[in-house]
C-alpha cells in the first residue's frame, strides 16, 4: 500500500472518528428534543429521567421546561397541569397515581430552589427528600427542575438528578446544553456533555404563557404572604409521606436509566 492511500485511509478514519464524538443537536421547532426523547422512552420502558435546567434569570429555563412538556404530552393544557411551583400542591397527585397504579409522563417543578432553600437547612431533610424522591420516580417517567443557579439546587439533590442542562441565549436561538452525570466506582462525580436542544421563544404560544405567568403571580403571591407573617415551616408541616413509603420501596426495582 502506497503511502499517499495509507495517509488518505488514516485521514478518512480520522473524519469517521470526529463524526462519532459529535454532540447530537436536537430541533424543537421540529418536533425533536435530546430530552423529550429520553423521557418518553423512559415512559415506555417504566424507567426515569430527572434533569435541572439552569441560567440566569430571564434566559428561557422555563419556556425550555414547558416546550419540552408539550413534546411529551403535545396538549398545552396538560403541559400547564403538571406544571408545580410548591411540592406541597404536587404531593397528593403522586399519592394518587401510586393508588390507582397510574404513570405520569413528565412534570415540571419550576424555581424548585424556592422550595428546596426553605426546607434544606432542616436536620432531617435529606430522608425526607429521599422518601419524596422514590415516590416520584415511582410514578413519574420524567421530573424537570428550573433554577436560577446551580448552587440554588442543594448538593443532596444535585447529586440525585441525572441532566444538567445549561440555557445559552444566542442571537437568534437559544440552546439547552445537556450534561450527564456519571459516578466512578471510586464514588468520583463527573459530567459529559451528552445533547444541545435548540429552540426559540416565539414556539411558546403566546396564550399559553399569558396562562402560565398567571399561575406563576398566584405561586409569588404565596410566597410573599408567607414572607411578610414570617411564617416558620416545620418538618412536621411538610405533607407526612410515611403513609406510602413502604408501598414505594416494595415498587422500586433496578432501573436502566438511557444515557
């Protein structure tokens, strides 16, 4: 073999190798999301998908959020349903569907560090959120998180999500970047990037968010009220889940979770 077609044969696999490693970019103005995918296949396969998706405020985490709802439910008023800003309004809707045997597609737990910095800084949170966090992966095929910042989302929880996914606002375009993460067998965390979800603001109807800013104005409403009588949350005021948590475990089995 001449040098000239071993140079071009080492060069062409060289290209092969370059396609492989490219990170997949997904269109929503197409119908198709790196994430939506993964979370109705985790639907079909009664597995579970979890992902943050974090930046700065304003930068589309939540337009994202609900896109990718309505990729999986393709009815905006579902979309809207399963859209919480207070796990306490989420928690009897995932005691029903343990009961009645039912699997929720997606839901979207919006600026969940609001919740999630109330509560926290409890001694015994951390089982509380475990006992939380069975249930809902009992239940539901795909959870999505929104915060501001990644440090909003406690470590405890961080550590339980499987995607991370950074919002990047472009010109004309706004790019979901998703990160997977992965533990060593030496319990060392590390992330890959696995997926870029690409839309723009103008695919959210303009109806449809008018809908949801209302829901959201009556969540900051609570939340304000709660500021102002400096309201004291227990852990005994938090919705009690040890009516189903024996019912949870007995459900919970080994998951292939896809990458």
């Amino acid at each position: 073999m001449s040098y000239e077609k071993d140079g071009l044969l080492r060069y062409l696999s060289s290209l092969g190798a370059k396609k492989k490693d490219e990170i997949p970019v997904y269109y929503l103005s197409k119908g198709k999301s790196g994430l939506a995918s993964r979370i109705i296949k985790a639907y079909n396969t009664q597995s579970f998908i979890s992902a943050f998706a974090y930046g700065h405020q304003g930068v589309g985490k939540t337009t994202y959020a609900l896109l990718i709802l309505y990729n999986v439910y393709r009815d905006w008023d579902k979309v809207l349903d399963n859209t919480y800003f207070y796990i306490e309004t989420l928690i009897p809707k995932l005691k029903k569907a343990l009961q009645s045997g039912e699997r929720i597609p997606a839901i979207l737990l919006d600026d969940a560090g609001i919740w999630l910095v109330k509560y926290s800084w409890r001694k015994n949170f951390s089982q509380w959120f475990s006992k939380l966090f069975n249930l809902m992966r009992t239940v539901v095929a795909g959870i999505i998180f929104t915060s501001v910042e990644v440090s909003d989302i406690v470590k405890f929880v961080r550590d339980k999500v499987i995607y991370r996914i950074s919002i990047v606002r472009f010109r004309d375009f706004v790019e979901a970047r998703a990160y997977r993460c992965y533990i060593t067998p030496m319990l060392r965390h590390y992330v890959k990037k696995r997926f870029i979800d690409r839309f723009t603001y103008d695919l959210l109807p303009a109806d449809v968010r008018a809908k949801y800013e209302a829901k959201r104005r009556e969540a900051l409403m609570r939340l304000m009220k709660e500021v102002e009588t400096e309201k004291s949350v227990t852990l005994e005021e938090l919705p009690d889940l040890s009516d189903i948590e024996s019912e949870v475990l007995d459900l919970i089995e080994e998951e292939s979770i896809p990458s």
